[in-house]
C-alpha cells in the first residue's frame, strides 16, 4: 500500500481553506435537501407522484406548460461564466512584481517625465500583462468550444387543449417543465428529475452521478403500491431518473418533478460556482512575491542612505535608490511566468491536452498525488464478458453457447452484457448459429423476475409425437434463476440439485461476485408438450447450466501509464462511486496495491485528523459520494500535499474544484469540464503522464529564471553597497542599472524554451520561498567577490580612482557586470558541469550571445555619450577574461557543495 508522508508543515493550511469547508457544507446541505424530497417522492405510488406534480397521464397542455416555464425558469442548471474580457485584462496587471514597476515608474515620471527609465518599465508591465491575458482568454474560448450536450431535446407528451389527446414531439431541454411527461428510450439524455410511472426493460447509465461503471435497472416499483427497499439516496431509488444520467436500454415515461437548479445535479451545481479556492501555485507565487519584495523594502533605504550620506547628493542617490528597487525586482518574472505557461499551453495542446486555467501547468507539474474516478480511466469503460463458467467454475464452451442463444434470439433491446456475450462469441467464432435453432417465443426481461427466456426449436431433434423438440434458454441474475432450478448440468451429466450442492454453485456465484464480477446465471429446460406460445409459468424446473461473469475491463495502457506516474514521484489514488468488490478488482489487474479499501461510509463522522491520517495510508475508496470525494482532497492537501484530481462526471465537480489541479475530459458532462483546469481530449494516463512532464519543465524553467535573477540581483545590490560606502563617487549611474537590467532580463525570455534535466523531472517540485532566499543569499555574494575584485582592479590598474575617470569605472564594472551576470545563467541552470554535461537550448546559447555582444558592444556604441559610457582599453579585456574564469571555477565550486549540503539545486 503507498503510504504517503507529510510534507513540509508550513503548508498545512493553505488559504481559502475555510472558504472551501464553507463550500463543502452549503454542497452537503443542499444535495441533503434535495435527496430527502426526492426520497418522499420514491416513496409515494405513482398517482402520488402525478398528484404532486399537478398533472395527469395525459401530460400537460401547452398553456399549462408555458406558465410553468415562466413560473419555474429555464431548466438549465449554474455554469462557470468566462468573465468579461475587460475584466480579464484587469487581473492580467493583478501581479505584486507588477505593481511594484508601476509604484517606481510613477516615481521616476515624477522626478523626471523625460527619464528612459519610465519608457523600459512601462514596456515590462505592458508586455507582461497583455501576454497573460491573450493565452488565457484564448484558452478561454477553446475550453467553452469543448462543452457539448449529447442532445439538445427531448420527447414530451402535451396535449393542444384540456379536451384534447395527448401527443409526443420534441422540445429543447431548457424549456422541459415540473409535471411534464417524457418519453425515455436507448440513448437519451434525462432531461430533468423524473419519477417513472411506466417502463420496459429500462437500463440508466448513472455513473456521471454515482460513478458506478455499470448501468442500473429502473422501473416504476410503486405502480401498484408495491413496497420497494427504503433509501434516501436518490441515486439508489429504484423508480427515479435523474437529471445527467442517461438511457442505455428499454424505454420509460417519466414524470418531471423538479428542473433546473431544483434537480439533484442543480443542488450541486449551484454550490459549486463562483470563486475558485487558492492553489498551490497561487501560495507560492505569493510567498516568493513578498519575500523578494520584502528584501527590496530593506536593502533600497540602505542603498539610498549611504549614498545620501557618502555622496551628498540626495536627488541622484533618491534615483539611485529606485535603480536598485528595480535592480532587485525580477521585473520580468510576470512576463516570464506567462510565457513558459503559454508555452506549456502550447506544448500541451499538441499531446491532446487542452489548458483552461494557465497556472494548473505548474500545478499538474508539483502534483505528489493524484486521485482519479476508475471508470474510462483505469477500465475501457465498456463492459466485456470475462468467463463463462460450469457449476463447478471451471471454463466451459457449452455455457457460452446457451449464453449466445438467449442473447442472439431475443427480440428486445439488448443489455450491455446481452451485447457483450455476442460480440465475444463473433469475435472468437466460437459458436456457430445455423439451421438447428429457430425461434418460437420468448418471456421478456422484467424487473420483478429479474431474467429473461427464449424458447428455441430444435429443428434437427423431434420430440414426442414426431414434433420438433423445444428448449427454453433463462439467463438472469443467479438468486432469481436458482430459485427455479432443480437439477444443474454436472460433466455432462443431469443430477439433482440437492440443498449441498445448491450451496455449492451459489458460492461459486458469490467468488466471482468477490472478484468483482457481475454474474449472471444460464439455465435450460427441454419441454416436454411442445407448444406455440409460452409464459412465466413454464419457468420452471430448469437445469442449471453454469455462469456467465462480466466486467469493465483494465485498459492495455493503464499499468504501463501508472509506473511512469510512479517513476516521477506521483502516488496514484482511486477514488470512485463503484463498489469495493469492483474496485478492489479493477486496482489489483492493474499493479495498485489495493490494501484496505475505505467506504465512503467509514469517512462520516471522521475529523479532520483521523481523515487526513486515514487518506494518507488508503490507496483504493470506494462508493464514495460527491462531498467525500472533495473532503479527501482536502485531507491531502492538509497534510501539505499537491493534489490533482481526475474525474468526468457530476459527483467529481466538488473534488475538483478543491484540488490544486482539476482534470476531466472532453466527453465529460459540462459541470466537470467546467470545474477543471485542464481538459484532456483523450481520457488516459499516458497523455496525462506527458503533461506532468511538461508542467515540471514550465515550473523548472520558472524557478530557474527566479534563483538566476534572485541571487544575480541580489549580488549587484550587495556590491553597489561596497562600492557605495568606499568609492567617492556613484558605483554605476541609475540608468546603466537599468540598461543592465534590460539588456540581462531580454536575454532570459529565452528562458521557456530551455530543457531541463532528466534526473530533475523525476520528481514533484513545489514553490519553496526559504529555499530560494537561501540560495540567494549563497550564490549571490559570490558575484560581489569578483565584482569588487574588478573595482580593485579598475581603480589601481586603470587609475580610474577619481571623480573625473568614474566614467571608466563605471564602464568596465557595467561590462563585467551584465557578462558575469548572462553567464552565470549556464552554471545555475543545471545542477550538472555546464557546455560539457549539459547544454542549454538554443534559444538561450543565442540569447546569451547576443547578451554579451550587445555588452561589449554599447561602450563603443554611437548610445554610450547618452548613457554614461567611455570606451574601454584594449588592456581592460584579458582582466575581464581572468575574472570572469575565476567566478565561473568559484560558482561550480560552491554549486556542488550546496548540492551535497542541502541534497537540492533548483
């Protein structure tokens, strides 16, 4: 069983936390609600339900109709809206790094309109912010082009007047109303919350719902005021239909009893919009916003006093100042962050992966655990028959064969399991249909008997009185069919069924049923005064056959998929609707070591603790509804994890909303796709497997850009504080800083296109703000080390120690700053030795070209007068070499012993 540890405990409680238990509670509340109406109206005899509703068996007129529909409202259910674009744009700008450019933009227009500083920082922010907003709103659009209805009507039964006959015609579902009557058959949509009042072998697909894979029988168990089993589950009622599920089977009229957000799906739909909670990413962001922002409110007021003081000039050090704030501020970390997520949007997109919220990138990339719905995911989510069985278990072609004929003869609709009998035998060609068989009757499939019959003419075997011999084929759920047999078919041979030996099959039944299989039982009968028509009576005195046992069977590629996840530090937990039998099942054939499988019912009355303990050391849950669904994610995260959530159907929307990643896919319903960050256009975990690869490459690529310009900047403050306190006049003028500063962050835009190494994306990263504080302040002194190496040299070996030759100092330290700087970049980026076990990407080799050619290049350029700038001897450059060596040698040197110290790099 994976057991899984506790994070860091910083993150136990992430904010928004209250805000999501608040969610969690109006959710339970309202489904609580909605359930305990429906369950009355289960209870009641269909008249009941018709008088509830203030109709008939007629329908409603078309008068009655539409003042319902203005009465009750469309009957449509709470959707996400996009917001408007002009209020995308706004949180586009929504960025601490942002605001602060703009705060010293602002300051530097004031103290001069005419300062380039203003220009190169409203660039930044606008760069920035419109880059952000056209990815997301374009991954807006493509998100709403994915959302599609299976049908957009339905068949009603209404009459034109109050004396007028009922007629059936289609109406969009928005304008189905409480008391209308529909008209159910194979492949429809329920359009709202019905109560059946009539049916014919009626199958419902509920596992958008209750995420059970295989579909449930439904008929009206009250028409007569028959009892039926007490539930206030509405999912489990036997005679309800609700609004999301679908027919797979059989026909049905039902009655509408509640629409819109009056419906079951409504009651959760409606707790579930509006502000999503804060996501791991959003929390890291945050923390290592403020901690950079915090260390620049420190070190500018030191910078800016001891200019003040050293220099006397309060004005140029105040410009100083602001230099440093921006120096400090990784002011393209917002530009940055949106193109490596645009990028990854991009990437992710070819690997059939769309990204509706662009932060789940880095999200699905820290992603430790991932819980994910069984059903399409792990399983084919179709339903195959796995073994056809003796009375003793072992695998016998004569069951398959009898299996076959009632399947193939029957003239209903078939089941999924009627359907997958066929499609095995045609597959395998395993029995063969000819003239020995022809049809005569059969005994339809029904509720109350659960079973079906046909009655076969042996066409080559007469009978008494030279007739042709019939055979009657039941097949059925095994408690039903047993109960009418009296003797069972035995290696051949026909023996009684004695009470030991009655025992003996139904336990064969129930191993299979453990092994999570769904059984059916195939039983014959040779009649003995053959005649035209037959009927229930005749079902009796069969023979045991033997079992056919169904299942949703493993997809090919799921075990394979779910090492990788492993490979890559990713435990994988199943949360599922289904039974613990099927669950347990479908883990075990895949490689999940299942262990205890915890019931959703084990998890009620639990606290918080206990939960967080429980969801810890449990791999498999199972028969879990909607709000446990969303408390074990929750659970996970307390215990300081990164949680993603994969799920497509209406009892998913709450996990994953909760979840620092939500997941679905295209076939979802709306209120899934609705809820997720990331919708995958096919619903497999190898195509999820390749976006976990990319998110860590986006989150790598982000935190190396961040450490890169932490630990530079911090270094260039670090030595213009030296400088400051030693050299009588400004170290650097304000606009080289930012000049230095451009040409620098340009050059790192290049940054998203870098790879990462393997050994780094094998593992889930996560935002850690003290981690990066720590190697800042590591790395970044090692840069002063060699800057103040060339003040030294600039003042003693080119004489530039004095007010009249600052412009040389300033010069070369310029120089020497912005390659040092570029160049650090390939000993930081990689964890490895640089150029010789790892290469940057192209992208950022041509960038860091350009980086330091355009260095070199402006002290002789026709801008250096304008800028500050004097040409610099031909003497200065083999000092430049020598430094730039040594500080390259250092970093490797301190880079493997923060390796070795703190087992981390980037």
């Amino acid at each position: 069983m994976t057991m899984l540890t506790p994070r860091s405990p910083t993150k136990l409680a992430p904010p928004g936390r209250s805000r999501r238990e608040r969610k969690a509670a109006e959710l339970e509340a309202a489904t609580r609600l909605v359930g305990e109406r429906l369950a009355a109206i289960s209870s009641a005899p269909a008249v009941g339900a018709l008088q509830g509703a203030d109709t008939s068996r007629n329908g409603l007129t078309h008068a009655e109709a539409a003042l319902r529909l203005e009465r009750h409202g469309a009957n449509t259910v709470a959707h996400e809206r996009a917001p408007h674009w002009s209020v995308q744009l706004a949180k586009a700008f929504w960025n601490p790094f942002i605001g602060v450019l703009v705060f010293l933009a602002a300051v530097m227009f004031w103290q001069d309109p005419a300062d380039p500083g203003v220009l190169i920082l409203s660039v930044m922010v606008g760069l920035s912010g419109l880059l952000r907003f056209w990815q997301e709103y374009r991954s807006g659009r493509a998100a709403e082009a994915l959302k599609k209805l299976v049908t957009t009507t339905c068949a009603v039964q209404r009459r034109a007047g109050t004396g007028s006959g009922p007629t059936t015609f289609e109406v969009p579902m928005d304008q189905v109303v409480p008391g209308d009557l529909v008209k159910l058959a194979a492949g429809d949509l329920i359009p709202a919350d019905l109560r059946i009042i009539r049916s014919k072998d009626l199958m419902v697909s509920q596992a958008a719902l209750s995420g059970e894979s295989l579909p449930v029988a439904k008929a009206d168990t009250r028409a007569d005021d028959l009892g039926q089993h007490s539930t206030t589950d509405p999912v489990e009622a036997d005679n309800l239909c609700l609004m999301g599920t679908s027919v797979t089977s059989g026909t049905a009229t039902g009655v509408v009893v509640a629409t819109g957000a009056d419906t079951y799906f409504g009651s959760m739909a409606g707790s579930l919009v509006g502000e999503r909670p804060q996501t791991n990413f959003d929390n890291g962001v945050r923390r290592v916003s403020f901690l950079l922002i915090r260390f620049m409110l420190v070190m500018v007021p030191v910078v800016f006093m001891i200019n003040g003081f050293t220099k006397g000039d309060w004005n140029e050090a105040f410009l100083f100042g602001v230099a440093v704030a921006v120096g400090l501020t990784p002011e393209m970390l917002p530009m940055v962050v949106s193109a490596n997520l645009a990028r990854g949007a991009v990437a992710m997109s070819k690997r059939k992966v769309v990204v509706k919220r662009l932060n789940a990138i880095q999200n699905l990339g820290a992603m430790d655990v991932l819980c994910t719905d069984k059903t399409g995911t792990l399983t084919e989510d179709r339903i195959v028959l796995d073994r056809y069985l003796d009375v003793h278990g072992n695998e016998d072609a004569e069951v398959l064969e009898y299996g076959y004929l009632n399947a193939h003869f029957q003239t209903g609709l078939r089941n999924l399991m009627d359907q997958a009998v066929v499609d095995r035998v045609d597959e395998a060609e395993e029995v063969v249909v000819d003239a020995r068989f022809s049809m005569v009757d059969e005994i339809p499939f029904d509720f109350a008997r659960r079973r079906m019959s046909v009655v076969l003419n042996r066409n080559s075997v007469l009978g008494a009185g030279g007739r042709a011999e019939h055979v009657m084929i039941t097949k059925g759920a095994v408690e039903e069919v047993l109960g009418l047999c009296t003797h069972m078919r035995d290696r051949g041979e026909r023996v009684e069924l004695t009470e030991q030996l009655r025992w003996h099959v139904t336990r064969i039944a129930e191993d299979n049923n453990r092994r999570g299989l769904r059984v059916l039982a195939v039983a014959t009968r040779t009649v003995a005064a053959p005649r035209d028509t037959y009927s229930v009576a005749d079902e009796d005195g069969l023979t045991l056959i033997g079992f056919l046992a169904f299942l949703d069977p493993p997809k090919a590629s799921a075990a394979a998929a779910l090492r990788g996840l492993a490979d890559k530090g990713i435990a994988v937990k199943v949360v599922t609707g289904d039974n613990e039998l099927v669950a347990a099942r479908v883990c075990a054939d895949v490689g999940i070591e299942v262990g205890h499988v915890v019931a959703g019912a084990e998890l009620d009355g639990l606290d918080e603790a206990a939960l967080r303990a429980l969801a810890a050391r449990t791999t498999v849950f199972a028969k879990v509804n909607p709000v446990q669904k969303a408390r074990i994610v929750r659970a996970l995260q307390a215990e300081g994890h990164t949680v993603g959530f994969l799920g497509d159907g209406i009892n998913d929307a709450a996990a994953l909303r909760d979840a620092d990643v939500g997941i679905s896919v295209d076939t979802a319903v709306d209120i899934a796709k609705e809820s997720a960050d990331i919708i995958l256009l096919e619903k497999d975990l190898t195509v999820l497997e390749q976006g976990v690869v990319q998110g860590r490459t986006t989150f790598g690529n982000t935190i190396k850009y961040i450490k890169m310009t932490a630990s530079s900047n911090f270094g260039n403050v670090f030595s213009v504080l030296v400088a400051s306190a030693f050299i009588p006049f400004q170290p650097m003028l304000a606009i080289m800083l930012l000049v230095q500063n451009l040409v620098y962050d340009i050059a790192q835009l290049a940054t998203p296109w870098d790879r990462m190494d393997e050994e780094y994306l094998r593992k889930p990263r996560n935002w850690d703000a003290k981690g990066i504080f720590r190697f800042m302040v590591t790395i970044g002194p090692i840069s002063s080390i060699f800057d103040i190496a060339m003040f030294v040299i600039m003042w003693n070996v080119f004489s530039a120690d004095s007010e009249a030759a600052q412009s040389l100092f300033q010069s070369g330290w310029f120089v020497e700053g912005l390659l040092s700087q570029t160049l650090v970049v390939h000993m930081i980026r990689t964890r490895r030795i640089p150029f010789l076990q790892s290469r940057a990407s192209w992208p950022v080799m041509v960038m860091t070209v350009l980086a330091v050619l355009t260095g070199l290049w402006l002290p002789f350029s026709p801008l250096a007068p304008s800028l500050g700038f004097v040409a610099l001897p031909a003497s200065y450059f083999p000092w430049l070499v020598v430094v730039l060596l040594a500080y390259c040698t250092l970093t490797q040197l301190v880079k493997t012993w923060y390796i070795r110290t703190f087992k981390t790099w980037l």
